[in-house]
C-alpha cells in the first residue's frame, strides 16, 4: 500500500519519463533517459559504461512491465506503474529497491565516477542529477542528506538506501 507521499514521487517519475504526454510509459521511454543520459555523459552506448546503462534501464523496464501482464512491448498507465511499483519496489522495503534498483543505480555511478575511485563526488553527483532532468540546484543539500558516512562520497549502497527512503518520505530533498 502506497502513501500519499510515494504516490506524488511516482507521479512525479511517471511524468519524467512520459516524455510525449500520452499519459502512459513503454519501454522507448526508458530506452530515451538511457540515451539522455549517455548524451549527457558523452558517453557511447556501445561502450561498456553505455551497454550497462542501457541494459540495467532495460531489464528495469522488462521486470516491471512483465510483473505489471504488459510484457516488454507494452505500456503502463500510470494506476498500472503506481500499482506494479508498490508491488514489486515499495511494499519489499529494501529488498524490492535492491532487486529492481540497485542495477540502475549501480550502473549509473559507474557512468558518473568519471575518476574511476568506484565512488560518487559532490561533481559527478550533480551531473548525475541534471542528466536524469532533475534540478541540479538543489544537489549539493541532497548530497550532504545521503552522504551516510559523511566521506564526501557516494557509494552504491548509500545511493540504494536515499532512493529507498526517498521515496518511503523519510527522506526530504527536491530532485524530481
């Protein structure tokens, strides 16, 4: 069951990637962030970074669109990605973010660890933000909230567990 909080989160997502307005989402519309975010990157898909991304928003789209009857080839309205999000992601606490995110997030900070130390700085955190079409000001507090350890630095695991509070409300910052 989502609250009112995950639900205007996921709206919010929703309509991210609902890049023509039609009022659903189908697997070109995260094949498109992927490439936005290569573009962004300057970064070739055919490139190992690129070919993880791609493939982690891919298999991303694939589960959920599976789970939600739709198949690969589908799309979802959005009570169906509300419902399947909740099913698959937030009603599995942890458990459903590290399954269904975790490939995401983690192929994204490969991308963005342009310095290759398998961490994430205040700089590439920012590109980060602005490549998936999030304000990019408010990054700098964001950081700081899910800097856990406060190293200056972002791991995988500490970008799994702000997405998961992020999205349970126990997390405030505006990045969508």
């Amino acid at each position: 069951m989502t609250t009112s909080v995950q639900e205007q989160r996921l709206r919010r997502r929703f309509d991210m990637w609902d890049k023509n307005g039609d009022g659903t989402i189908d697997r070109s519309d995260w094949e498109g962030e992927a490439q936005r975010i290569l573009i962004s990157f300057g970064e070739n898909e055919s490139s190992p970074k690129g070919r993880a991304l791609t493939d982690a928003y891919l298999g991303m789209w694939d589960h959920l669109a599976g789970q939600a009857g739709v198949g690969r080839d589908g799309a979802l309205d959005y009570d169906q990605f509300q419902a399947v999000a909740a099913e698959q992601v937030l009603d599995r606490g942890e458990a459903g973010f590290d399954q269904v995110l975790r490939p995401t997030i983690s192929a994204m900070a490969a991308l963005c660890d342009t310095d290759g130390d398998g961490q994430v700085s205040p700089q590439e955190f920012k590109r980060w933000i602005g490549a998936i079409g999030s304000d990019a000001s408010t990054a700098d507090t964001a950081f700081k909230l899910i800097d856990a350890d406060g190293d200056g630095y972002l791991s995988v695991d500490e970008l799994i567990t702000a997405v998961h509070r992020f999205h349970s409300g126990e997390l405030e910052f505006s990045l969508l």
